[in-house]
C-alpha cells in the first residue's frame, strides 16, 4: 500500500465547494436550489475585459510568459497599487498568480515549520489552517468576535506574538464575516508587526474595494515600516466577477520575491497567457460595471440583514465589506453545520455552517448575498418557514 507524508493526512479543505457539490445534485435531480454558500459575484465579467481575452487570443498570444507576469500587467498592478495605498511599488516585486489560494499556499508554505507559530483569523479562510497544519506549523488562532464587529482587535494579535511566530495573517475586509478592520486599528496593528521585523505578514485584501457606509479599507501597504515584512494577496476573482479565470496578484518583500518566483517557475511556469491581457484591461479600463456590482452588493447587504434579523431566533450584525452575512443562530437551538445540512436538504438553501472557518464559528452561519435579490429573500422566507415548523414541532 502506498503511504505518503504526514502532512497530507493534516490537510483540509474548503467547505464551500463540497456544499457546491450537493446543492448541484439536488438540482440536477430537478431540486429549487439557492446556494447562498459560494462566494462567486452573480455578475458577468465586463465585457471590455472579456474582449481583451479575445482579442489577445487572435493576437496570438497564446504562449508562455514570463513566470511572474507580462511586463504590461505587473506595471498596471504596482501602478494600481500606488494609486489606492500610496505606497510607490515596484512590478520587481510583484507576482501575477493563478488565483489568490496560490499566494497563500506559498506564504505559508515558506514560513510554516515544525516548531513555529502562524497567527491567522479564527473565524476565517478555511484555507488558512488547513496549510498552516499541512506544514506542521502550530496554527494560533486570532479570535474575530461579533462584539468587536468582526475586526480585528490589535491586541489580540499582540498579546498572541512569541519568540516561535513566524508569519501572521491579516484578512480585511473579511470572509466570512464581512468585517472591516477601522483605519485607527490597522494603524496600530502595524505599528505591532513592524516592532517584530523578524515576523511576515500576509495582508489578504483580495475584497479590498467592496466596503459600505463610507468606510475605507486601509491596506498594510500604506505603511512603508511593513514594506520588508509584507505580502500582500489581491486579485481580480471578486472586484470583476472572474472567478473562473484564476488571476491574482501578490506584492513580496525584496528579500522573498525570487523565492516565490522560483516557486512560480517550479509549479505553474507561468499564468494563462489571454486572461493576464484580460487583467491589464481590468486595472487601466472603465470601473463603472465593478462600482455598480458593488452598489448592487450593498442594497442586497440592507435587504438580507433586516430579513435575517426578523427570523425567530437569529440576530445579524450589518457587515462592512465583502458580500457575507454572518447571522448569529444560537438561540435557535441549533448547531451550526447541522442546521446548514438540514436547510440545504429540506429547503433547498445552501449555507455554510460557522465552524467550517474556525472554532469560534460555531453559533453562526455564513450568507453569501452575491446573488440576485430576490433569490436572497426567498431563501430567507425558506429559512423562516424552516425554523417555524421546527419550533411548532
């Protein structure tokens, strides 16, 4: 029988994409699902960047590239960076990647060791911990709690630091919970990783422009005393509905790029070819269709959360960015998973229970509104009449 190393025996995964997998069987067995689960914009890529594929496509370009990215979209990545943090970036040190789980995957896979500590956001990206421990590293959660708006709270990370940390993670605007971490909190969280030179930073701002109520989301590139700690994770999956196409982007200290880029070289040898033309059309294009989806999001955030805080049982804070909900189900009685099993099974809407993004998810269930309005409220009518029956039973 073949055996590999421990580490695979460690590695998890993410929940989202086995809920995917369920709620498409029910429906090709003829089921009305709504999958509230996935956090995929309902929204067409915009034409303009589309055409940018095709016509890259006809161009001829269909061929390798330089491992870190064409020239052209590294230059339009720094020069966007610049724009929104004010930090001025070299494309030298940036990395255009398949999707934002790879930038992970090689932050983590660098610093994670037996006999080290990573910090990272508990609730949070399942795949956080699932590569910490997939590296034997020993994951030391930051706990993001409802009463602090899901923020993180600066010293909570501080009083978390030790001689053993090696890499802390950053998510804001968050998933799942759709917190925002205010400017004056990450101001003070810098001015902590940067006392701790020794210690990486990976900031995931990848829905870094989808933030309500006039709130600005404050990105850790804005603070120069990081620059030699920092990795920055971004990418166009979110901000132009692209998902499918895999295209991110990360920002590496001068002391680290080469090794990423050799990991580049090692894994992928290089990005699709069309899709990185398709992202300098994204950066340098018209915004408006990213800004409308945005708009968008934020009527469905009001809607679903006014719903959701009329349903017996269940509270909602308003998030702050990204598309989630993350309603508080305690006093339905109900555990987490379970309840997001049975509303997928008996009323066709799928969630995803708390604690698929951590320990301290439990109590909670994520929403994604990035689906069209009305579908949202109907799963929420599902969702009432669901907990009803049970109450009644």
């Amino acid at each position: 029988m073949l055996t590999t190393i421990s580490g695979y025996d460690r590695i998890g995964e993410e929940n989202a994409f086995a809920v995917l997998a369920r709620a498409n069987k029910l429906a090709a067995e003829g089921r009305d699902v709504i999958n509230l689960g996935i956090g995929q914009p309902d929204f067409q890529t915009p034409e303009h960047i589309v055409e940018a594929a095709v016509k890259a496509l006809r161009d001829g370009h269909h061929g390798y590239t330089p491992a870190p990215g064409i020239p052209a979209l590294r230059e339009a990545i720094a020069a966007d960076i610049e724009m929104r943090s004010g930090l001025a970036t070299s494309p030298e040190h940036v990395l255009v990647v398949p999707g934002g789980k790879v930038t992970m995957f090689m932050a983590i896979q660098m610093f994670g060791e037996p006999g080290v500590e990573i910090l990272y956001p508990d609730p949070g990206f399942p795949i956080y911990r699932s590569m910490i421990e997939f590296t034997g590293a020993t994951p030391i959660p930051l706990p993001i709690r409802e009463e602090n708006g899901f923020a993180f709270a600066p010293q909570d990370v501080e009083e978390r630091l030790s001689p053993r940390t090696r890499l802390v993670i950053v998510n804001s605007p968050a998933n799942p919970t759709g917190g925002v971490t205010p400017p004056d909190d990450v101001r003070r969280l810098a001015a902590i990783l940067a006392a701790r030179p020794d210690v990486a930073v990976m900031s995931d701002e990848i829905y870094g422009r989808m933030t309500y109520d006039g709130l600005q989301h404050l990105s850790l590139a804005s603070f120069p005393e990081l620059r030699d700690q920092l990795i920055l994770l971004d990418g166009f999956s979110k901000t132009y509905a692209m998902t499918g196409w895999r295209l991110g982007w990360s920002l590496w200290p001068a002391s680290l790029y080469d090794k990423a880029r050799k990991l580049a070289v090692n894994a992928w040898s290089c990005v699709n070819a069309p899709a990185q033309f398709a992202g300098i059309a994204a950066l340098t294009g018209p915004q408006d269709a990213s800004e409308a989806m945005v708009r968008a999001f934020d009527d469905r955030r009001t809607a679903v959360v006014e719903a959701l805080n009329a349903l017996p049982g269940i509270t909602c804070a308003t998030p702050k960015g990204a598309f989630y909900a993350f309603p508080n189900i305690k006093e339905t009685g109900w555990k987490a998973k379970p309840l997001a099993d049975a509303l997928l099974q008996e009323t066709g809407v799928a969630l995803i229970g708390g604690p698929d993004f951590g320990i301290l998810g439990e109590g909670y269930v994520r929403v994604s509104y990035a689906a069209a309005k009305e579908r949202i409220l109907e799963a929420v009518g599902r969702i009432d009449g669901f907990l009803r029956e049970c109450a009644a039973a």
